[in-house]
C-alpha cells in the first residue's frame, strides 16, 4: 500500500511522566507563555489494536524503522464494548505522522460474540481499503482506554492532549473480548504536541522548560511490552 507522505502530514513530540507530576504539567500548561486553552470536552477513548499474526507492526516499531504503521479501532465514550467508531490506520515516516480513516456508522460489537464476528462486523462497513487493512491486520491485540484533555495554543497551531488513567486488556489467545479485566499497568500519563510541519519552530519554543522528559512512546507497544512482561 501507498506509503508517500501526504502534505498535511503532521509533526508529534511525546512526552511521558508518572501520575505524581500531572498536576504540575497542569499548572505549566496554564501558565504557558503559548496561551493554551481548553478547546474540546475530556473525553474517554478506546482502541483496539491490530496486528498481523507474527506482529510485523509491533517489531517495526520496535526496530525503529522509517516507516511504521498501526492498525487500531477507535471509538469515544464511556462504552466498555466496542461502539460506533473508526478503524485509524496511523502511519509514520520519520517525523512525519498522519491516518488513514474508515468510519463504522454501527457498533461493530453484539453480546457474546467472539473476534471473528466482531472483525466480520467491522470490516462488513469498511471501504475496501479498509478492509484490507484489516486483512492484513485480523489479530486483536489489546484494547487501551484512558481520559483525555485537548488544549490549543492561541493562535492555533500547537495542539497539546493529555491521556491519563490508562488501563490495558490482553485481548491475546481470546476467542470472546476480554473487556473487564485489565491488567495491572503502571500509573503514568501522555503528553502529546501535534502540529503542521511548517510550525515546529514555533512548536518548540512553547515545549521549552516543560517538566517532564521526551520520551519515545506508544500505547500499542508500551501496552503489548508491559502484558509480555518485557
């Protein structure tokens, strides 16, 4: 599949700090000289993550390598099962992020079904190429759910979220969802800065003197690593 990078592709810097130094990440972010502002309700998100059976997306991402793709299903809100939402195929060259999006106008999900309903109930409202990603991709690897905050500078080129109170769920080696028993994954949060190409200079002058550290991060990965214990 097409791997050029699209103009609009956008630049993401991460950081990641334990839950302790959340409420003083809070504070710089009010007091940024950048004006941040509230722009969107906190939310819940979910994602499904997907990989293909020998987890090529996960060593790609493990091995650094220049291009890496992640195949996960979104949805928003407070539903622990899966719910109306969108297959995000997110994809990244070097510095360069940007998605690939598929809505799912019906829950992908009914009680008691297990795995390969729900794929066949997605990919049934998927274009064809979504479908194919999810071909490629039919192997539910975990689920992730955590609260956001979105904030934007005040001119508006610089977004910030914030995902806190993470919870990861093994979907591994199950035929039903696992949706109730996360695993025992340790308290920190996400900082994310996103912004066009053409502003990462104004970008990182609003990052300088945050207090907490850059750090490589990925939920997919983080969550898969911690669920292996490696």
């Amino acid at each position: 599949m097409s791997c050029q990078v699209p103009s609009d592709a956008r630049n993401e810097i991460k950081f990641i700090a334990l839950a302790e130094h959340y409420h003083s990440l809070l504070s710089w972010i009010r007091l940024s000289p950048a004006g941040f502002r509230t722009v969107y309700p906190d939310r819940k998100v979910n994602n499904i993550y997907f990989d293909s059976y020998d987890y090529a997306a996960y060593a790609a991402n493990l091995s650094g390598a220049s291009l890496r793709t992640k195949v996960r299903y979104r949805w928003y809100g407070p539903s622990q099962s899966p719910d109306r939402g969108t297959l995000e195929i997110k994809r990244k060259r070097n510095l360069f992020v940007w998605k690939l999006l598929f809505k799912a106008n019906l829950p992908p999900y009914r009680p008691q079904a297990k795995w390969g309903t729900i794929r066949q109930l997605l990919s049934s409202q998927l274009a064809e190429d979504g479908k194919k990603w999810l071909d490629e991709n039919p192997q539910p690897v975990l689920i992730n759910r955590y609260n956001r905050k979105y904030f934007l500078s005040h001119e508006g080129k610089v977004r910030v979220t914030i995902d806190h109170q993470q919870a990861v769920f093994d979907q591994r080696f199950k035929p039903f969802p696992n949706l109730n028993h996360p695993g025992n994954y340790p308290d920190f949060f996400v900082v994310e800065f996103k912004f066009n190409r053409d502003d990462r200079d104004i970008a990182s002058r609003y990052i300088q003197n945050i207090p907490i550290r850059v750090s490589k991060n990925s939920k997919y990965i983080n969550g898969l690593r911690f669920l292996s214990g490696s």
